[in-house]
C-alpha cells in the first residue's frame, strides 16, 4: 500500500467517523440535517476509498470532517487520483454544511 492509499482510506474512515457522530444525537433526535451529513458522509467516503481504515477514537462531527480534508490535502495535486479536487471540495462542502446544522 502506498502512502496516498493510506491517506485515501484514512480519509474515508474519518469521513464513516463523522457520519457515526452525526447519526449519534440524529437517533435521539430524527434532525434531517443531521441524517443527511451522515449519508453525504458515507456517500463521500466509498468514493474516496473502498477501504476506508478503522478509526480508534471517537471525535464529533466537525472535527471528523476536518480530519478528513486534512488527510486529503496532504496528497499532492499530482499524486493522488484525477478527481482529488472534486474530493475535497466535497469534504469542503461538508464541513460548511455541518457548521450550519449544528447548533
């Protein structure tokens, strides 16, 4: 496995992180908002890796979110996959719209 493999499914395994946080309170409370980071999350993650690593912490949302973009950012724009941009812009979004949703 190369080290952009490794930041791709790091990546995605904070974004499957961020998703379990969002539906966390989202059980408690049925927030659409909050159903809907959880499957944007998801959706993200299987795009950026089919095997995303386990991640051994338990974080919230925001900062999940922004583990994910920085593991992203830390492939060089050569590097990584041709659709790298579209990836952390995705992330990008994600981390504005959970900024709006939460309280």
């Amino acid at each position: 496995m190369t080290t952009i493999d490794h930041r791709l499914d790091e990546a995605a395994g904070y974004l499957h992180l961020a998703a379990a946080a969002a539906e966390r309170p989202a059980n408690d409370n049925p927030a659409p908002e909050l159903r809907t980071i959880a499957a944007l999350a998801r959706a993200t993650a299987a795009l950026i890796s089919a095997t995303p690593a386990q991640q051994e912490i338990e974080a919230g949302i925001a900062s999940s979110l922004s583990a994910a973009l920085d593991a992203l950012e830390s492939i060089g724009p050569g590097d990584g996959p041709a659709d790298l941009p579209l990836l952390e812009w995705h992330v990008h979004d994600l981390c504005r719209v959970a900024g709006q949703a939460q309280p």
